[in-house]
C-alpha cells in the first residue's frame, strides 16, 4: 500500500456527508485536501479546519463543477495553493425522489449534468497533470442505485449508472500509466440525503441498520492507497445487492 503523505486530494461536494468523511481520511492518511463546494461554504470551512486539526494543509474551492469554466479555475486554484491534483474524489452530486411519471426533460437535464458530466469535467480538467506525473487516482461515488435502480428515481438510478461506466472507461485507458480509476456503490450511508427520504429504511438493508459515512471513507481511502486495484466498483450496502 502507498504512502500518500504529501499527496494532493480535490473532494468535490468534501463539505459534509460522504465527502466530508472521505476528506478526513484521507488527511488521515497523509494527503493535502482541496474541500469543494457549491453553496454550503460554512460546511466546507469547518470541514478545512477539521483537516488542518490533523496536521495537513487544506482549503476549501467554491465551484460548480457541472460547469467547464467552474471546474477550470478550481483545478487552478489547487494547483496554485496546493499543487496539482493527484487523487480525485468525484463525489458532488444531488438526488431528487420522484415516480418516473413525474420526471420532465429539465428534471433530466439537471440529474445527469450534476451527478455525471460533472465527474466527466472534473476529470478531464486533473488528468493531464495526472498522466505528465504517471500517477493519478480517479475515485467515483456511484450508487446501488445504479444496480438495483433504487429508491430515488430513474434519472438518479442512470446518472449512476453512467458513472460506473465513465469510472471502467478510464481505467481501461489508463492502466499502463499509473493512473488507477474505481467506483464505489454505496446504500443507504446515514447523510442527510438518505434521512430525508422516507423509503429509505433500514429494513431494506440485510444487516439491518444504515451504513455509517466512515465505512465508505475507508474504500476511498484504500482505492487511494492501492495500485493494483482499477477498474472496479466497490459495493458498500450492508449486503443489498447480494440478496436482491
């Protein structure tokens, strides 16, 4: 397993929930931390202090990063303060509870350009630096939506979809580069996307209880570490996949 001490780690949407949790652990395990967000900076500054509190530096990068230009001036404004990206967490992303009747053409729009062109612009934006270096670390949030369709919709169920999908098509390229690049399905983590929804319940999870949003960092955090792992997806749902 690598070091990642001194490593520069972008974690968009790093403010709070997932993201939040995948930030720290990484700090924990060596690395530099870029917190991005979209609205909620106060989130994203107490994440900053939290990091620092570890000893590693961190700042927190407001963008929107469903927009080229947005995502240009973040990746910039790492490199600037931190150095370039190396390991990116393309974790942002949003989550609308509707019935298929009820999706429009813009409720599709919005789903698929937040949760996957995002990921796609983001990615582009580090991988130069990533292939100049002959290292890099591409780490995706899907969902088990994207395997079992899930309880917020269709559009979400596809938008996490695509990303498995963007996630295996990178890793198929860049393998012999040093570039690994995974996806990780998590189900129903305890944030507060999931306690807001009542059909997520804990009954639908074999083990019975919500996953905690540490059990999800400690992927992240050895996708990171790992250099032999690439072009998978990583389930972590408390066995739902297995037993549906």
């Amino acid at each position: 397993m690598e070091e990642l001490t001194g490593r520069v780690a972008l974690v968009t949407g790093g403010g709070r929930g997932i993201g939040r949790a995948i930030a720290l652990a990484l700090a924990g395990g060596g690395a530099n931390i870029a917190v991005n967000y979209r609205e909620r900076a106060a989130a994203a500054l107490e994440a900053v202090e939290e990091i620092r509190g570890t000893g590693r530096r961190a700042i927190a990068v407001q963008a929107d990063v469903s927009r080229g230009e947005d995502v240009r001036r973040m990746a910039a404004e790492v490199e600037r303060q931190l150095g370039p990206t190396e390991i990116l967490v393309n974790n942002a992303g949003i989550a609308r509870v509707q019935r298929a009747e009820e999706i429009t053409e813009e409720d599709w729009d919005e789903l698929l350009t937040t949760n996957l062109k995002s990921c796609f612009l983001v990615s582009q934006a580090v991988l130069p630096g990533m292939r100049a270096r002959h290292w890099g670390r591409l780490i995706f949030l899907s969902s088990v939506a994207a395997q079992l369709g899930g309880v917020v919709g269709p559009h979400y169920a596809a938008s996490k979809a695509g990303i498995i999908g963007l996630s295996h098509g990178y890793a198929a390229q860049l393998a012999k580069e040093g570039i690994t690049s995974n996806s990780i399905a998590p189900a129903l983590i305890e944030t507060e996307m999931v306690t807001v929804n009542l059909k997520a319940r804990t009954d639908r999870v074999p083990i019975g209880r919500f996953g905690h949003v540490d059990e999800t960092a400690q992927v992240a955090l050895m996708l990171a570490r790992n250099g032999f792992i690439t072009g998978q997806t990583i389930s972590v749902n408390g066995g739902m996949y297995m037993t549906s």
